[in-house]
C-alpha cells in the first residue's frame, strides 16, 4: 500500500515503541519464512498497523531475537509467529501482488515494466498466498476491478471509488462471530481504507493531472482541488475510525494503536495536504543499523 | 456482570477519587455525544451502561451496601439516548413514506430505504436530508454533505437539518484522550516541519 499509517515515534513510550518495531520485525519474518526472499521488500508501515489489528487482544507481547531481513547479521526483538501475524502476511502478499498488476496495467508499457517485472517475480508467493487466503483474494481482484470500472468513467465522486477500496479493506478483518467487535472492525478498516485511498488521491492530485490520468480529487473539486474540504472529509473519517476504535479491545497493543490513529495519522494527513509529505515519506521511523 | 473495578480499568484498592477519574474519562469516552447517528451507536450505549453499572456497584459496595447516589452520568445519558439512534423522534412527518424511509434508515436497511426515496416524486428537504442520511451511514461524508447542504438551501428553518449540516462541517464528533484539548491541537505549538520530523526522524 502506501505506508501513510504510521506512529508518530515522539509521543510512544520506549516498550510500546519496542512493541511496534517487534511487529514489524516480525511481520518480516513472516513474510520471509512464508514467501522468500523478495515479498518483505514490500513490507510496509501499513501492513504493519493491520498486524496490529489482527493480533488478538488477549495475547501478551513477549519477544524474541531474530535475524534482521535488511541485515542478517544483527538481531532484534521481534514478536513470535502466530496465527495472526500469518494472516497478515498473506494478505500483504496478496494485495502487493494485486496492486503491482494494476500499476503495470495503468501506466503503459514502458513506465509499467518495472511493476510488471515485481509481479512476475512475485506471482509464485501470491499463488500460494491466494491459496491461503481465497476470500480475501477474490475480494480485492473484484474490488480492484470494479476500481477500475470507476475509474474508466471518470465518475466526479469521492465517495464511490473510495468506497470501492474502503470494502477491499473492510475485508481483511477475519470475522470473530463476536457481531459488535466485527462491526467496529469493519467501520474501522471502511474508513482507514477511504482515508486511504482519498489522501493517496490528494497526494497524486498534480501528477495524475501532469500525465491526464483520472484523479477523484480533480474530478470532484476540479483541477485545483480543494484542500479545506478534503480536510474536512479525511478529518471525519478518521474520527469514526477513532470512534470504532475505542469500542474495541485491543489489550497491550492499543497505546500503539491510538498512538497511530491520534497523532500519526493527522500529521501524515497535515504533511499530505502542504505537500511536505513527498520530502520525508521514505524516512524511516528507525534506522536498520540499531 | 464483569467485575466493576476491571470494568472501569482500576485496582480494587483504588482511592474514591481515582474511581470517580476513571469513570469520568469512560463516560465521556462512551457519550452519546460522540456517538450521533454512527451506526456503532448501539455498541457504545452499551459500554455505557456497563460503565455507569460498575460505577453504582462499587458505590454501593463502598457505602456499605447503601444506596448509590454520587456523581452520576446516567440521567444526561438517557436524555440523550435518542439522539444516537432515532431520526424517527420529533417527526410525525407529512408523507408516509419518509417516515417508512427513516425507520428503514434506523433498521440498516440502506439499499430499501434509497429505493423508497427514489420513487418520491418531489424532491424536498427531507428528501435530500434522508438522502443525506443514508450516505452517511454508508460511510459516504462527501455525498452525505452535498445532501444536507441542499436540505438546507431548501428549507433553513428546520434544525434538524442544520444541526446535521453542522456535524458535518465539523468533520464530526469525537471523544479525544489526553484530556480535553486533544491530541493534534497540543502539537500546534511546533512547527510543522519539526513534527515531521518527529513522526519520522530519531534513532535509536
């Protein structure tokens, strides 16, 4: 995805900083032992914070060392494999794959070649990944279509290809059968899905309208879009994301957790819309060599 | 019943006053308030009432099995219990079907209630404020906003409509932690840049 979800490091306390980095870490390694080398190059802060999501509350963090992916000849805590983490990387392995054909397809022969590349390399971890995860894959290759769809007409709407991707993330929740939890997760991941996709719109406002591509933004407000009122919009999402946040349990991971959703998110949604966020999205919350 | 004392997340040694704390911040988590026509409204009513039963018990407990009494949410909660999930209060309403789209609206029936709507002829405020209504439920802010904003161009008197205008132009209603002022609003001292860099700089 697009790595907008994300901590904000200065407000963490030191173990739920450590706490973090163990997900990732091992978010990492379980992508690796599940699929090889190449999918955790595409591990990212959003995976992450789904990982987070998945975990089940009841489960106490308690690390282990293992070997960096980046550089093996370090170690570093990262949290133990489990069912959770698993369902999290397969489905950061299924939508990665996705996502590369849909650029490959977008952006023309040439442009597209090194997204094609990435997903040839990495179609045998997604066979294996949609094996996995049949539902999920289903939902994200209709949803990614019927994007597509939406797309082609150059609907003048936010809300209906926001929509379109707000359900592919609605569905990476596994159901619980506790009705009043899955109902929070879904309103939950709807909204961080259209936050998604509608600040990835703000954020490729100029360059989609450089190269004529269609852009929901420029399509609702016109070319110059309208920054006070996506502010707005994006804002509101986030608060019912906050909203069905606090109806949940998410134990010993919801310092992290509202962490993200109070501080990391505004300020990526800030950083977005004064168009800072291109300078500094490929920082690292972490340098590798700790 | 949960014990109360992990209901309102505090050890059963704690002093009166951190119980009343931390009954407090729960209860402003869980109020109605933050809660106006999102379809969780249900859910955190519930919370509430878990939090406002735990709260009496261990009042009870306290007082030696006397009578609850105190700080209590309850009576302003319940004045507002209709606010969450009712558009149906207040409106007897001149056409049968509006009535039959809002408590189609209230049971989650989305997709009937658009298609009631759009057999209706004459395109009123109500029509675009249920309109409205059912984008938000959906989840649809932008489309909801459009709607009630043409529900009040047509009819500006009616509150019920602008008060869901409002909510919209504030980018809706929400509990915030870290006491009152909120989260983002304490990061407006610094820069936006030296935020940036908090969010992404710094080592280890």
């Amino acid at each position: 995805m697009f790595g907008y979800v994300r901590p904000l490091r200065e407000e963490l306390k030191c173990r739920d900083f450590d706490l973090y980095r163990a997900t990732y870490c091992g978010l990492c390694r379980a992508m690796r032992r599940r699929y090889g080398w190449l999918a955790p190059m595409f591990l990212n802060y959003d995976f992450t914070f789904l990982a987070l999501l998945l975990a089940p509350a009841e489960e106490r963090f308690t690390p282990c060392r293992g070997r960096c992916h980046a550089n093996p000849l370090i170690k570093k805590p990262m949290c133990q494999t489990d069912p959770g983490l698993e369902t999290a990387a397969d489905k950061s392995v299924v939508l990665t794959w996705w996502q590369l054909r849909d650029k490959a397809e977008d952006e023309g022969f040439l442009p597209g070649l090194t997204a094609r590349l990435l997903a040839i390399l990495l179609k045998p971890s997604y066979r294996k990944a949609a094996r996995r995860q049949p539902e999920f894959d289903r939902l994200v290759r209709e949803c990614l279509e019927q994007l597509h769809r939406l797309e082609e007409e150059k609907i003048p709407s936010l809300d209906r290809p926001a929509h379109t991707f707000a359900l592919l993330l609605q569905g990476a929740a596994p159901k619980t059968g506790e009705e009043g939890r899955d109902r929070a997760m879904e309103q939950m991941l709807y909204h961080l899905g259209r936050w998604i996709y509608l600040l990835d719109a703000q954020d490729d406002l100029e360059e989609d309208l450089a190269q004529g591509r269609y852009n929901p933004v420029a399509a609702r407000f016109g070319p110059e879009g309208d920054g006070e009122a996506m502010k707005r919009t994006l804002d509101h999402s986030r608060n019912l994301m906050c909203g069905a946040a606090q109806l949940m349990e998410f134990g010993c991971r919801w310092p992290v957790i509202e962490n993200i959703l109070y501080f990391g998110l505004p300020l990526v949604q800030r950083a977005v819309l004064d168009g800072s966020w291109k300078q500094i999205k490929n920082q690292r919350i972490w340098r590798h060599h700790t | 019943m949960r014990d109360p004392y992990s209901v309102l997340g505090v050890s059963p040694d704690a002093s009166d006053q951190e119980i009343k704390k931390a009954y407090r911040e729960l209860a402003r988590k869980y109020h109605p308030d933050n809660y106006v026509n999102n379809p969780l409204a249900d859910l955190a009513e519930e919370k509430m009432k878990e939090v406002n039963e735990a709260y009496e018990a261990i009042q009870r407990q306290r007082s030696g099995g006397g009578s609850g009494g105190g700080y209590q949410y309850q009576s302003s909660s319940s004045s507002y219990s209709n606010a969450g999930s009712g558009y149906q209060q207040s409106y007897g309403g001149a056409n049968p079907t509006f009535a039959r789209v809002r408590s189609m609206i209230n049971g989650g029936d989305l997709n009937g209630a658009e298609r009631l709507l759009q057999e209706v002829p004459q395109k009123n405020g109500e029509w675009y404020f249920l309109m409205g209504s059912i984008a938000y439920r959906r989840g649809w802010l932008d489309e909801a906003m459009q709607n009630y904003n043409l529900a009040v161009q047509m009819d500006p008197g009616n509150m019920e409509y602008r008060q869901a205008l409002a909510m919209m132009q504030q980018g809706g209603a929400v509990y915030r932690p870290y006491g009152g002022g909120g989260g983002m609003d304490s990061l407006d001292c610094c820069t936006t840049m030296l935020c940036l860099n908090c969010l992404c700089g710094g080592c280890n």
